[in-house]
C-alpha cells in the first residue's frame, strides 16, 4: 500500500457524516480518506429558479459538513463543474487508490457512474458503491417467481418479513473519523458564483417527533393539522439515515413505516423498471391516451386559480412553500390528469420544478398512480371529487382559509370545469385508450 496514496469518499445522497454506509467503508479501507462533493454543473443549468430552495439547502448543508471537517482537521474538496471535468482535475492531483460512493438509482446518475467507472477502471482504481439511501434495492425483495413485485401490498410483506436488527442497525462512522486525509480545506463555492441567490427560509426540522407519529396514523389525511413529518428533503438528501427513521417507525408507527415502504418500492421499480424515469408510462396501454393538454387549463392549474378551493389550496402552498400536504398532492394530481385530462408528465415535471422534497423514484409513482398508468395505481375509473374531499378532510375550511384568502371574493374564479362533466369525458378517452368496453 503506497504511503501516499488515498481513498476518496463522493458525497451525494447522503449529506452527513454519521450511519453513512459508503463513508463507514472508505474510513475502513486502510487510506486516508478525502471527502468530496460535486455542485453538478449539468443539474444546476438546468434549473431556471435562482432562487431554488433545494440548491440553497444543499449548499447550507455543505458549508456545516465542511466545518464539521475542519473541527476534526480534515476538509472537504467541494467543486462546481461538471463531474467529468471535476474528475479530470481531481486524478490530476492527487494520487488515489479507492474511490467510494453510494448508490444512486435515478437514469442520469447511472448513466454518469457507468462513464466514470470505465475512467476508474482505465486507472486501476477500485470504484466501490453501496446501498445507503433505502432499506432494501434493486432486487433484495423478490416475489416466488424471482421477479421483482409490482404490487405494494404484498412487496411490503415481503419487506416487513426480510427486515431485522440487521438491516436497520447504524454503521458506526464515528470511530473510525481519525482516518479523515488530515489536510484542511475550507472552500465552498458560493451561491452567486454558481449563478443562484441565496434564500432566508429555513429548511424543515430533521427531527421526527414520538407525539407526531403516534398520531400519523389518525390525522396524516388532514391538511390543516400539523400530522405530518416534513422529512421528505432529509430523506432526499440524505441528512438523516433511512435506518434511524425505520426503526423509529417501527417503534412509534406502523403507518409511517409503511410509508418509508412505500419509498423502498418506488426506488425498485425504477431501478427494475428504468423507462419510468425517461417518460414512460409503467403500464404502456396508458401511453395511448388522448391527452387533451390545454395549456391555459395547466397555467390555471400551476397558478392554483381553477375554482376548485382544494385543489388551489394545495397548488398555492407548493408554490409558496415547495412543500404539498400528501392527501392533497393526490387531489391536485387527480384533478390535472382526470378532469382536466392533462398528460401526468406535465404536473409531474411541474412538481420536480417546485417540491423541496422531490425525488425521482417517489414522484414518478405518485403521479403514475394518480393517472392509473404505474404500479398499483389507482384504478382509471377512480376520479376523485375534490369537493367531497375538501367537505371530508378540511370540513371547516382551515387549510383552504389559510392558502385561499380570496375564496369569497369576485376576485376567485368560478370552477374551470364541472366535475360530472369532466368525469364523463374522462371515462370515455380512457376506455377508448384501453379499449374497455
């Protein structure tokens, strides 16, 4: 083993320092260990709001590990760049033996640890991923056939009967911090440099509180209540650890349980199922549907002007906040692609637009579910009546008070469709699409 070589550790989905499955394993390779993280030139082009809260959580995260570093007097390479150029730099000046990552299952992601495992490889450098982002992947779960499941419910008992002390239990990083590359580096690249403007708000807590989820169950469905954990963007990025969160659902919540199960299921299916990350619908019978796309309808929609309070309620929140109570992100999505007959990938590329919590795997089903055409989805006659669901899960109008201050006014519109109307046109364009009779 070459005195100076090192062992690099590639942050990404995973922005912490402690139960870090790949990091545990590169602070064990024998190297000292560089971390990294890479501001992905080719993302963040792409991203017309510059003033993303996403991109603003991700750096505010990146400038607290980077101190973390440097109170153990080590630092971090943080880089802005694409990452083949990034790479190109990092190979340049420094001679390394192992690089380590977690996994990531999205297309683009794949497709960019492919290219950089051949330069890897070309290199004699030992490229080595783990599961860190999710329970179990890929194929861990499979049915009696030895293929992967394509319905929740049985695909969760699976999961519940597979899962033990030895899948949720941490990775004890900390012991092993004394093998951090000793080289203090302090330099984040800034915001205004990376062409985004910073932004106040505070990110959601990281703290999943026991009272919360003893209640989950019983008021998860009603928007106006605080029932819900907010930790979507900590799961995403990866600020909390899956395992610390499963176990504390077995604890306090089997229905929150079920929800990281519901994450673990979306995660395989794109990985087993990859066409449903590139525009694809799961069941390709639904890509024969009639979509009627009107874009004033959508702009309506986006602006959270369609006559429907809930359905505005929920649109002005996420357009406010970047955050959609659950049960509403089902009635807005319901209403784009059944009454209003707007193709899901247009509300689901809107939703990557806005949601702070966004993620691939778990928006993509959602929106497949809602329009009928992914696993498990709701069936293409079920139509929610965002009336009825208004009346059932905020019956004195709190939530819709609170994002639809101009509900009574002549300022609100009245109602872009009728809903029996448009149920009836939405039947008729699928049974046509999926000749039913």
């Amino acid at each position: 083993m070459s005195k100076n070589k090192i062992a690099l550790f590639w942050f990404r989905r995973d922005l912490r320092l402690h139960d870090n499955a790949g990091l545990y394993h590169a602070l064990r390779s024998g190297y000292p260990v560089l971390p990294l993280f890479i501001f992905d030139k080719k993302i963040l082009d792409a991203l017309e709001n510059k003033h993303d809260r996403r991109v603003n959580f991700i750096h505010q995260t990146i400038s607290e590990l980077q101190g973390a570093f440097n109170e153990l007097g080590s630092g971090m390479l943080v880089e802005y760049g694409t990452p083949q150029t990034v790479w190109d730099k990092i190979l340049n000046e420094y001679e390394i033996a192992e690089v380590y990552t977690n996994h990531d299952y999205e297309p683009y992601a794949t497709e960019r640890d492919g290219a950089l495992g051949e330069i890897f490889a070309k290199k004699e450098i030992l490229f080595k991923t783990f599961k860190d982002q999710v329970i179990f992947e890929k194929n861990e779960i499979l049915t009696g056939q030895n293929t992967p499941y394509t319905v929740f419910t049985p695909y969760s008992r699976a999961w519940k009967a597979k899962a033990n002390e030895f899948f949720l239990s941490s990775y004890p990083t900390k012991k092993y911090f004394k093998n951090f590359l000793q080289k203090k580096i302090t330099a984040v690249p800034s915001l205004k440099e990376m062409g985004f403007n910073i932004t106040d708000e505070p990110a959601p807590s990281s703290t999943v509180r026991k009272e919360l989820l003893e209640k989950y169950e019983d008021q998860r469905d009603y928007p106006a209540i605080e029932g819900t954990t907010h930790i979507g963007i900590h799961l995403r990025f990866g600020t909390v650890s899956i395992r610390e969160m499963a176990r504390k659902a077995y604890e306090h919540s089997e229905t929150w349980l079920n929800e990281l199960i519901w994450r673990d299921f979306y995660h395989q299916i794109l990985w087993n199922f990859p066409k449903v990350g590139k525009g694809q619908a799961f069941r390709a019978e639904y890509d024969n549907i009639k979509w009627r796309n009107n874009e004033k309808e959508f702009k309506a929609w986006c602006e959270g002007k369609t006559g429907y309070p809930l359905v505005d309620a929920g649109m002005h929140e996420l357009n406010e906040t970047g955050f959609m109570h659950n049960r509403v992100r089902m009635v807005t999505a319901s209403f784009l692609t059944k009454h209003l007959l707007i193709d899901w990938r247009w509300g689901e590329a809107y939703f990557a637009e806005k949601l702070l919590d966004y993620d691939l795997a778990a928006n993509n089903g959602g929106w497949q579910w809602a329009a009928g055409s992914g696993t498990d989805a709701a069936p293409y006659f079920r139509i929610f009546n965002p009336t009825s669901q208004a009346e059932k899960f905020d019956s004195k109008g709190v939530y819709i008070k609170k994002w639809v201050p101009e509900l009574n006014s002549l300022d609100y519109p009245t109602p872009i469709v009728e809903h029996k109307f448009a149920r009836e046109r939405c039947l008729k364009a699928y049974k046509t699409a999926l000749n039913k009779d």
